[in-house]
C-alpha cells in the first residue's frame, strides 16, 4: 500500500501564504508525476499544479505567479507555497501521486485525504 499524507492547509487572511506538504510513503518503487488538486463547495475538483520527477511544473491559469510546487525526490515529498491566496482559493486541496509499487509493475494513481485551506478575512 501507498499513503499520501498531506499537511499545513488552515485558515488564512487575503493576501496572505500557506505551503502545504504531502509525503509519499509505503511501498514504493517509484514515484512519476505529483501533484496538487483542489476542490471547492459545490465545484468538480480542479488541478492546480503538478511537477514531474524531473522538475517540469504545470499550472492552471488561476494559480500562475502566485503558487509555487516543488518535490524532494530523496523523501519522496511535493510541496505547494501559495502566496497572494484569495478568497476563491479556498478548497480542500488534495495531493497526488503516479507511482509504481514494489510489488506492481504499472502505474497507479494515490490520492491524500486532502487539506482544508480556507482563505478569509
């Protein structure tokens, strides 16, 4: 089994930061693509940024220049700085990961139990 475990979502004022954290544990062999996903009251969830084992970032338009994902591939962990955080950006934020297991030999897609992020004032 895999586990996405994420954390640092919470409460915070316009304008203001969080970073969020999701680390990647169980039985892995390797990990491909991470990445943020978001999903607000009422709304399908939504992508919001995605880096790949190589560092090769996507974002989606609403996020550009004010979120920031980044991975350490040692303690297979992607984070998530939201900077500039508006009162639509507030989700539950879920990570997620394509990783290949000890014991499979395709890919398979890991969800986290998400993080509340709720941005206001």
């Amino acid at each position: 089994q895999v586990q996405l475990v994420e954390s640092g979502g919470g409460l915070v004022q316009p304008g203001g930061s969080l970073r969020l954290s999701c680390a990647a544990s169980g039985s892995i062999f390797r990990i491909g693509v991470m990445g943020w996903y978001r999903q607000a009251p009422g709304k399908q969830r939504e992508l919001v940024a995605t880096i790949t084992s190589g560092g090769s970032t996507n974002y989606a338009d609403s996020v550009k220049g004010r979120f920031t994902i980044s991975r350490d591939n040692a303690n297979n962990t992607v984070f998530l700085l939201m900077n500039s955080l508006k009162p639509e950006d507030t989700a539950v934020y879920y990570c997620n990961a394509m990783v290949i297991t000890t014991w499979g030999t395709s890919w398979t897609n890991y969800w986290g139990q998400g993080t509340q992020v709720t941005v206001s004032s």
